[in-house]
C-alpha cells in the first residue's frame, strides 16, 4: 500500500517520497468540524464565555489543519453570525470591547498556543482543536493545575455522552488505595452538569477545592504542596465528602 501511495504522489504530484520512509493518512471532513466547532461555541454561549478559540498547526499542514481553520470559521459565520465577533473586527468595529452577549472568534497557532496557555490563560476560555494537539495541550493544561489527577473527561455526541478520567488505569498502583480520585470525582461533577444537576455538580466540584486548600491530598498533590497532609485515595474521597 506504501508503494502504492509513493507511486501515485510521484505521478500526480510530481514529489519524491523515499522509499524507506512511512506513510499515515490525516483526514480532517468539512463536516467533523463543522460539529466539533459548533459545539464548541453553543457550549460557550450557554456558559456565558468570552471566546472559542480554533488551535490549528495550518500553516504547515494546510490541507488539512489549515482546512480546520478555514471550515471552522465557516461554521461560525454561517450559523452564528449574530453572536460571534471576530478578533480581527474588535479594535475596528467595536473599540477592543467584546459586544454584550457576543463570543469573540479567534484562531491561533498550536505551538504558539503552548506559550499563551503559560502566560496568558486569562485571554482563553474555550479551545477547539483537532484530537492530536488536543491531547499536547490537555496533558499541558492538566500540568498548571496538579496533573492528570485532577483532569476531568467527557466524550459528548448529538445524543450520548460518557465521562471518564482523562488518565490511564495505573496497574501499577492497582489495589494500593493510593492514587488520586480526583479526576473521576470531577467527571462525574462534569456528568451532573450534562444532566442538568448544577447544584450537585457545584457542591462536588467545591468539596474538592476546599480538600485542596486544606492541604489533605493524595501523594501527586503532596509532593507539590509545602505542609500538605498526605491521604489515601479512599481517605481524599472522605475529606471531599466532609466539605460538600
């Protein structure tokens, strides 16, 4: 099949690809975007953001990526032409200020992206990315808040959604009673919200916050706290149910 694909770029295109090198295919659809970025901007509108953000690597990978932008944009002008601005049309139409009720549109360049997310987090609220530089910049994120113990996850379609820890399942610490429940208690509080129990979900997710300012944490978190309480995961569990 490699050879298949190096002869038939070599015909078409005219391009040489060695014959010792791989090959992978990277198909992005008009329509997987159109859905991904549409659910990104309704979920901004509901929760009252500022702006969706469109993370891309298009100006190496235009075909693709770039097609990323291109369509992502499209959705937003298309189907939400009354509540989004564009970041470029601020300054000139609006003086800087976002107009009430509006989400700013704005597309930036992955590795670019990693800088912004350090230094300005104040400016991003929602991100929209293709899987691979999700994944980059979710474990980045997770890394300015404690790690993945503390990452929440949620797979949402058009009618089914599944919500699950955005780690892997640790065997090595398999019955231990050790590892931080963090990330699964917040998925579930991420769970509620898609139900439509906020008050639940609030009540969890500050439960968890106030274990964390009293410094009654598991290993991951202790190590990284001056004066932490080192507990176990069954223990965390407790203390987050004792601040509900």
């Amino acid at each position: 099949m490699a050879g298949k694909i190096r002869d038939l770029v070599q015909q078409e295109d005219g391009r040489r690809i060695r014959s010792d090198a791989g090959i992978g295919l990277k198909p992005i659809s008009r329509f997987g975007t159109h859905r991904l970025v549409r659910r990104a901007i309704e979920y901004a509108l509901e929760h009252q953001k500022r702006s969706v953000t469109l993370v891309h690597k298009g100006n190496i990978m235009k075909y693709t990526e770039g097609a990323f932008r291109t369509w992502g944009y499209e959705v937003a002008k298309k189907s939400f032409g009354k509540s989004k601005v564009i970041e470029e049309d601020l300054a000139n139409e609006h003086r800087g200020k976002i107009p009430k009720g509006k989400i700013v549109m704005k597309d930036r360049i992955a590795d670019a992206m990693f800088q912004q997310i350090l230094l300005r987090p104040q400016e991003y609220d929602v991100l929209a990315m293709p899987n691979l530089n999700g994944d980059y910049m979710s474990d980045a994120l997770a890394a300015m808040v404690g790690g993945l113990g503390l990452a929440p996850g949620a797979n949402i379609g058009d009618g089914y959604a599944l919500f699950e820890a955005t780690h892997g399942t640790a065997p090595k610490y398999a019955g231990q009673d050790k590892v931080n429940p963090g990330s699964l208690i917040l998925s579930g509080a991420m769970m509620l919200d898609y139900l439509g129990w906020k008050e639940a979900a609030d009540r969890i997710r500050k439960g968890l916050i106030k274990a964390v300012e009293k410094k009654r944490v598991t290993y991951d978190l202790a190590r990284q706290m001056q004066g932490a309480i080192e507990v176990k995961c069954s223990e965390f569990a407790a203390v987050v149910i004792e601040n509900l």
